[in-house]
C-alpha cells in the first residue's frame, strides 16, 4: 500500500461472515473487512469499499492515488466475478448482541439489518434503547413519554398525568378563551376606530358643504 491506512472499524468486520472464501479478491485492504459496495481501480482492478475510498480520497497523503498501485485513481465497477463471490457469503446479523440470530446472504443484509425486530430504537421518553420487537410495549407505559391532553392540548410526562385534574384543564381552558378574547376585542377595537375617524372626516366634509 502507498501509505498505511486502516479505518479502525470495517462495516462488515471479517468474523461476521460464515463462509469466507478467496479473502485476497473479497477483503477490502482499506478497512480489512468484508467488500461492501464496492467499486475498483481501472488500473490495477483492485476493489475498495465505496465508502473507504471516499475516505481515502480525502484524508490519505496523496488521495490521487490509488492505495494499492499508486497510479492516479480512476474508478470502475467492482468486477463482476468478485461480486459473484460476496453474494455466494452468508453473514451473521449486526444485531446479534441484541438477540437476533440471523444468517443473511449478502444481498439481502441490508434490507434485513433495516427491519430486523433486534434493530435498537431510541425511546423519546426516557432515550433509553429498546428493540424493535418490545418498543411499542414500551413506548405505550414509559412514565417518561410526553403526552399532549386532548382538550387544552397541555404537554406533561405520562409518569404526571394524574396532576394534570380536569380543574387543572378547564383553568387552562378558561385561561385560552380568555386570550382569544383578548385578541378579538383587539381586532374589533381597530375597526371601530377606524370607523369612528371616517365617520368623523364625513361629518367635518359636510359641515364644510353646509357653511359654504
Ligand atoms: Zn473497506
Ligand atoms: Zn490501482
Ligand atoms: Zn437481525
Ligand atoms: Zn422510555
Ligand atoms: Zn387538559
């Protein structure tokens, strides 16, 4: 390699892939795990990750060049026999430390991983990381969750809904209406002066009219 460069965590590290073969073409030299979205050096044919290349375009010491065979980068489509290989490779789900004991084949990872009932959802309430599978169980007890009232549309946490009295609420109310008055009022006092002074600039031309 022209210049030492390894990400500290691949996407797809290589103890997740039950059936490694031909670690040479499969391997990616820049993050030492597994092909992912690759693409190549026209030159040398050599595949990287999408997403380590991009990187090494950025922050290697010459990005013009490529990592493996130090001619000027140019990109290609990863090559096809090696993109037969990933997809005959069966990989253990990310979320196996949650639970989950899937064996995907590679094209299908994503999509699994995405929708995986072992896949952490954070809860908005407490922020705590809940499966998907228990999250709704969750999400619908958590003391934490905020909860809009459906009359006045006051926010308070679920855990202090009982503080929240139906006198509490038609204070609350009250108190909009009374607002909502206010603001009438204001809009009507406007147009009644605003009358008050045409009405006035009507009498004054016509007293003028009159003493002519
Ligand atoms: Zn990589
Ligand atoms: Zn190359
Ligand atoms: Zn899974
Ligand atoms: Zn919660
Ligand atoms: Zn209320």
């Amino acid at each position: 390699m022209a210049t030492s460069f390894i990400r500290d965590s691949p996407y797809l590290s290589k103890d997740r892939i039950t059936d490694l073969a031909h670690p040479e073409l499969t391997v990616c030299s820049l993050c030492n795990g597994l092909l992912w979205l690759p693409v190549a050096c026209e030159k040398c044919e050599t595949s990287f990750c999408t997403s380590c290349i991009k990187t090494w375009r950025i922050e290697a010491e010459d990005p013009r060049l490529c990592p493996k065979c130090s001619a000027e980068y140019s990109q290609r489509p990863c090559p096809g026999a090696i993109t037969h290989i990933l997809s005959t490779f069966n990989i253990i789900c990310h979320h196996k430390p949650h639970g989950c004991s899937a064996i995907v084949p590679y094209k299908s990872l994503e999509t699994h991983e995405e929708t995986c009932d072992y896949r952490q959802k954070t809860c908005p309430g407490c922020e705590e990381k809940i499966i998907r599978m228990h999250f709704n169980a969750h999400y619908y007890t958590c003391p934490s969750v905020l909860l809009t009232c459906p009359e006045c549309n006051s926010i308070y946490q679920r855990q202090n809904a009982d503080q929240h009295t139906d006198y509490k609420c038609l204070r609350v109310q009250i108190n909009q209406l009374q607002d909502q008055m206010m603001r009438i009022e204001h809009i009507q006092n406007g147009k009644l002066n605003l009358l008050e002074s045409q009405i006035r600039h009507l009498i004054e031309t016509i007293e003028q009219i009159v003493n002519r």
